[in-house]
C-alpha cells in the first residue's frame, strides 16, 4: 500500500540512535553527520519505490558526500512477515548496488518510530545543527523511475542546505511502500 509521509517540520531536531549497518559497524547519529548536514533514508530492500530509483539514490548520496553531507540508509521493515529485508539480505542488496553509505538495520523499529517515518522510501534532511530542512522525494519518480533527466529534487535541497543552513519552503512529499510495522 502506497503511504506519503508528513510535511517538513522545519528545526525538529534529529533523534540519536545506535544501530548495526551491514558493514559490521555500529553507528550512532554522531557517526553519520557531516559538516553541514545529514541525510538519513528509510529505505528497505523489496520495495518496489525503492528499487526503481534505488541507483539514483546511490548517484546522490555519493554526490553529497563532497558537500560536507553525512549520508547513511535505515531499514526497519519487520522481516519476520518481510523476509527480504533480513539483516543477512541487506547485506546482499548494499553490495550489490555498491552503497558508499552506511546502511543500518533498525530491528526493534525504535528508530522508524521516533523520526515518525511513514514509507521508504522516506527522506529526512538535516542542516549543520542537526534540524530537519527537508522531507521531500527524491524526483518525480513514482513506482518506475522516471526520465533520467528528471529534476533531483533530494539532491538539490540538500545542496541548499549544505550551502545556506534551510531547506527549499516548497517541498513535495516522498511516496512508497508504508513502513512494515510488527504487529502489537
């Protein structure tokens, strides 16, 4: 089922957290923020928003990172009733599309459940100071990518960011999968 997440609430604070990436590592925020921002993706492997756009989402992250952008991914999906976005294949789906990001497995979904997000994938976008300044898409892409010559919305915010401290007033909102949340 297709979910969009809410509108930017412009300066809420990033939440800290400490999760296992498939690097072997262990990251908290402070591991991942960068010099004049950080860009956290809820993203997860079976989706099928995220897998038609998930070179582009490569692309850009690794276009920030020389923009002082900390960059890392988050799957929280429950993989008990999703089995595809295991922790063992979440491994698999980062080296195989070559991640220069860390990506984090947030298995109790705390992480999911504290930045309030809503589908992967979902975008949150954050100034030097660690304030929220952009959730927004990535383009216009939908379920298939679009165009390759599609506007980069994601990449172009976070420029700004990088360069000005705020994110874009205008702002569309991401679409995809709703997050998979264990049952009560």
């Amino acid at each position: 089922m297709a979910a969009t997440p809410s509108a930017c609430e412009f300066d809420w604070p990033a939440q800290d957290f400490s999760l296992p990436a498939t690097d072997g590592r262990t990251y908290s925020l402070a591991d991942i923020a960068g010099e004049n921002g950080t860009l956290l993706m809820f993203i997860c492997n079976h989706c099928p928003y995220v897998t038609a756009v998930i070179d582009r989402i490569v692309r850009d992250a690794s276009d920030l990172v020389p923009l002082g952008i900390g960059v890392a991914a988050i799957c929280s999906n429950d993989a008990r009733t999703y089995p595809d976005d295991s922790f063992e294949n979440m491994i698999g789906f980062a080296a195989d599309r070559s991640f220069t990001f860390p990506y984090l497995h947030d298995e109790n979904q705390s992480v999911a459940r504290a930045y309030d997000a809503a589908c992967t994938p979902d975008f949150f976008g954050f100034n030097a100071d660690l304030g929220l300044q952009y959730r927004g898409r990535l383009d216009a892409s939908r379920r298939n990518a679009g165009p390759a010559d599609l506007r980069r919305d994601l990449f172009e915010a976070m420029k700004q960011v990088a360069e000005t401290g705020r994110g874009p007033a205008d702002q569309i909102p991401s679409m995809g999968c709703s997050i998979k949340w264990r049952a009560a």
